[in-house]
C-alpha cells in the first residue's frame, strides 16, 4: 500500500474494493465492477469514471467507453468497444474473448481513505 | 411461498394449488458445448424430489454452429450437439418418468437428426417412444436467403464461403410445442434465455406481449444460460472468493413464480455456491446496457434488479421488468476466412526472457514482411497484451525464469499461414540456446457477421417428427 503525500489517503488496487467479470460480444468487452459494500461503491462511483477506465485501456484504443451504474446492486457495468482485436473470431490472443481483462481493471489504483483502506484487507467473503 | 432448499418438498402441495400456478423449476445442465456432461444427474434428481419440471442444455457459442454445419456437410446424419449421448443417455429415462421435459438447442445445425438419434437412445434403453418437437426457420443457407443476407451486410464475400446463416429465434416456437405435448424440444439456433422463457410462458399461460413477464422469464433463463457460472464457476479467486467442490460444481436450477419473480439455487448434494455474490456478477455477465438486454422475445431491464440472498446456497431475483421486443431478429453468418496458425517454445533459466523475445525477433524478421505477427512471452506477458503489441513496447512483460515464446498469425493461402509452424520448430536448432517443447497447430479460420432483418424473412416453427426406424 503506497502512502501518499497528504498521508490521508492511500492507493489500493481495485480488488480491494470491488470484484468483478468479463464477458465479450464481437469486439466490445463488458466488464462488471461489484462493490464488496456500500462505502466501496460510493468512491468507485467518484473515482471510476469512464475517463479513467479509457485511460487504464488505452494501450487497447477503445472507441468508446460506456459506465452504466447500478445502485441497487452497489455495482458498475463497463462497456469497452473496440478493445478485443476483434474479437472472438479475428484476434490473434490466446484468451480471444478478453476472459482475462476484468483482472486488468481490478490491478486499477483507486486513492482511499487511510480509515476505510484500513478495512480493506484482502480476506475471505463469506 | 419459498420451498426450502435443505427440504425441497416442504411445502409442495399441488392438488390445493391451481393447475399452472404453481411455481415451475428449470434446471441446466450445460453452459456451452464442451462444458462438463456429467452435471444433468443432479438437477433431475433435484427436479425429481420437487415434482417435475424443465431441464435445459445450452450448447451452442457464437461459432458452434459453423462447426456443426461443416460436420454435416461431411456426413448429413450429422451436425448436432457431438456429446447428446453423453449428455441425455444417463438422464432420458428419469426424466420421462418423472414429468420432466427436456428444452435444448442441442440440434445445432442438424435438430431432425438429434432428434432420430433420442429416439434411438430411448429405444436403446427399452424406453417408451418420446414425444419429440423440432424447432425450423433458424437455417437461412437457402441460396436466395443468402443473397438477401450478403445484400443486407453490403457483404461482397463469394456465397460459396458461407459456412452457417442462422437467426436468433425466439421463445414462442417452444413455448407452443410444450403446449402441445412434447417431452423434449430440439432447437437449432434460438437465444439462450428462450430456452427457459418458453417452457415459463406454456407453465403459466403468460401473454408473449406481456413485456414485464416476458423480462422476467429471460432474466430466469440468462441466469441459468451459462451453466455453473452462477453457482461457483468462473468465480474463484483462493483466499478472496473460495469456492467449495470446484470438482463436482453443482448446476443451476431457478424456481419461477407466476409474478415473475424468481429464486436461483443449485441441485442438491454438489459443490460450489450461489449468493449474492456469484449471483450479481453474472446477472451483468454479457450485459451491455442494463436497462435494454435485446433478445427476440424481450428487451429486458435489470436496471432496478436486486440479488439477495434467501437462504444458503440460493438467492432471489427482484425488480427486474422488460420493454416492448425488438422489430428485428439478429443473424449471424459464417465464413471461410483463412488459416489460423500458431507455434509455441519454451525457455527456462537465466535470461529466460530475453532467449524467447531474441526468438521472437528472429521469427519477425524471417517472416514479419509475409503476415501480421503476434509474439507472446508466456510466463511474462501474453493475454494482457494487444495484437500489436503494444503494451509489450511499453514494457510491461515481467521477470521471468520460465517463458513460453508463442507466435501466432492469420492467412488467407494456407501456405503462408503454415510458415509460422515451421519458422518456429526451425527454433531447435537455428534459435536461441535450450529452447525446447515446440507444438505446432495450424486450423481453419471461421469469421462471423452480424445484421439483423425482418421478422417475416425468418420462416419458423415446429412440428413433431416420427421415428424413422432404419
């Protein structure tokens, strides 16, 4: 966990907030973004903004990126067209439906709180 | 009136409830073709214990069907669902005995040949003669419909490069020979969730314009459609997300209630979970727009949706409605594209990484000039990266003492294509030192469009096929 300046907050990999999965149609990737609890949501909904999740893909030029918010399910759904070299027919990766990408985004570096990143420790959900 | 899981006959009472209103339970027992066969013995066995009820194979990915039709041009007894004894021979008879209907796309591109070979299994197992319903119109290869299609695309590919023409059909066909009696349905190409929907709105006697029910049903079935997916599979991450019994993976079965509302648990006496964690991540699995999930019959809204757990190992779905279906139906057509080749060899020790990269540079220059290359440092980068490699540039391939260089490309002239095989075993010896493990594979190319055209350009249905005895 890396310190920052202020002192006040940290920087923590969005796996320590949040859990997600992706899925693929054609060449666009979906990528779920699920809250382990509502303090969790509500900075991811602050600090994950479409910009910011264009940025993280951006080696993958994405044309569009899309956040759609569910409240209800303290979760985000990211849409990320363009990303998959094509998809599942054309793409020359191994993994041709971007199976693996939900990990990329969840290594994301979100800023938290040093009283709620204390909370925060990788642990069993049960 | 939830029944309890840890009893699934605590309050079952159907001769004091309406005839159609009670509760109706599909399981399924696949999530792709390839997925596990042994996982349908458990869902019966649960549907058994709660009454009866519908049990789904959902066995056909974008591409399946492509393959399926290439196996019946080389055999027209063919080009259905290649496990269909592995996956309904342990099942058919209990499921005939006990007032469980079998719904599956298994037909793939060839349902009245799947269709044969179930009567021949039942046969086989002394078994009385199923009533089996076939639904038609998926196929649009006919040599007019597919000029329609390659006019719609604005696609000037040669008509004798297509492989597969399908539309997406809906659940009304199922739906109607459910109604009408059968024991099992084949479809060829239908939407996953129309495999759950239909048998929900023949149990009910739901309106097909009754758009909330109709959002509903589809959500019951793309909950089920991918199989374990919402039971514990494609989930675990140790010490953060642990799943129990990754080896005996229990299968989904939802509890659909009349509302609409419905409850997702998982045969009894297997491993894995569903809560309300397993549950949301693939309510979203897919889902581009939550509040417009395009399907044939349905744009469903799981904008307001919750998941919540109900109890161990089963949660309830709420708040998910639908809007009126779209005009059109979606088609995907399958082509001949090419040869698809890739080459792998490994470097391990000292300098590892730097052996398989300085391989994959010999590699580029021998033939980078002929195709598109991809290289991957397996072990230090691979599916992170882009085609063009451009996080590779960038540096992010980590230390590694054990890489697996991969070298994969596309071509139209299988000659070509075959060239990355051989540049790489050449690596033994003209590569870098102690390079071993060559494997080579070299396949046809399949490549898909999409559009979508009327409804009157799909000519579906069903009818009830006779067995032919040879």
């Amino acid at each position: 966990m890396n310190t920052n300046n202020s002192s006040n907050t940290v920087e923590l990999p969005l796996y320590q907030l949040a859990h997600g999965r992706a899925g693929d149609k054609g060449n666009t990737s979906n990528i779920s973004v699920i809250a382990w609890d509502a303090e969790c949501f509500a900075l991811l909904a602050e600090q994950l903004t479409e910009a910011k999740v264009a940025q993280w893909f951006s080696y993958r030029h994405p044309t569009k990126v899309t956040r759609h918010i569910l409240p209800k399910l303290e979760a985000m759904n990211f849409v990320l067209e363009g990303v998959l070299d094509g998809g599942v027919n054309d793409a020359l990766n191994l993994d041709t439906h971007g199976k693996g990408l939900s990990f990329w985004m969840l290594d994301l570096p979100i800023t938290v709180p040093a009283a709620l990143a204390a909370k925060l420790e990788v642990k069993e959900y049960s | 009136m939830h029944t309890e899981i840890s009893d699934p006959m605590a309050n079952h009472s159907p001769s004091s409830e309406t005839k159609g209103l009670k509760p109706l339970y599909v399981g399924c027992a696949t999530g792709f073709s390839g997925d596990r066969t042994d996982g349908a013995g458990p869902v019966v066995d649960t549907l058994i214990a709660l009454g009866g009820g519908v049990l789904n194979f959902e066995t056909l990915a974008e591409r399946t069907l492509a393959l399926a039709q290439v196996e019946k041009r080389k055999n027209p007894a063919m080009g259905y669902e290649p496990l269909l004894d592995d996956l309904v021979g342990p099942v058919l008879k209990r499921c005939l005995d006990h007032n469980i209907q079998i719904v599956s796309n298994f037909g793939a591109a060839n349902p009245q040949a799947c269709a044969q070979r179930i009567f021949a299994l039942a046969r086989a197992q002394g078994l009385r003669t199923p009533r089996i319903a076939v639904v038609h119109g998926d196929d649009l290869t006919k040599p007019e419909q597919l000029t329609f299609l390659l006019k719609r695309l604005g696609s000037d590919i040669d008509p004798k490069r297509v492989v597969s023409a399908n539309a997406y059909l809906g659940a009304g066909e199922i739906a109607q020979a459910l109604k009408d009696g059968a024991d099992i349905v084949v479809t060829g190409r239908v939407s996953d969730p129309s495999l759950t929907l239909g048998p929900a709105i023949a149990h009910f006697g739901w309106s097909m314009q009754d758009w909330h029910l109709m959002g509903c049903g589809t959500m019951a079935g793309h909950m089920l459609e991918c199989g374990t997916q919402v039971t514990g599979g494609y989930y675990s991450v140790p010490g953060q997300k642990s799943v129990p019994g990754m080896d005996c993976l229990g299968f989904p079965i939802a509890e659909i209630r009349a509302d609409g509302t419905f409850s997702v648990f998982k045969a009894a006496n297997t491993g894995g979970r569903v809560d309300d964690r397993t549950g949301r991540e693939q309510i979203l699995y897919e889902v581009h727009d939550p509040a417009r999930y395009l399907t044939p019959d349905v744009v469903a809204d799981i904008s307001q949706a919750t998941v919540t757990r109900e109890g161990k190992d089963r949660i309830l779905i709420q708040g998910v409605t639908g809007h009126q279906r779209p005009d059109e139906l979606k088609v995907n057509v399958c082509y001949d594209n090419g040869y698809f080749a890739e080459a792998e060899i490994s470097y391990a020790g000292f300098q590892a990484k730097e052996r398989a990269a300085l391989a994959g540079e010999t590699i580029r220059k021998r033939i980078g000039h002929l195709l598109p290359l991809r290289v991957d440092l397996i072990g230090a980068l691979s599916i992170f990266g882009d085609d063009a490699g451009e996080l590779m540039a960038q540096g992010y391939a980590g230390a590694s003492r054990d890489v697996r260089l991969r070298v994969a490309g596309v071509h139209l002239q299988k000659e070509i294509a075959e060239k990355i095989l051989r540049e790489v075993t050449a690596l033994y010896c003209c590569g870098p030192a102690g390079g071993g493990g060559v494997r080579t594979s070299l396949r046809p190319r399949l490549d898909t469009l999409s559009c979508t055209i009327p409804r009157e350009a799909v000519p579906s249905g069903f009818s009830f096929v006779q067995e032919q005895r040879a």
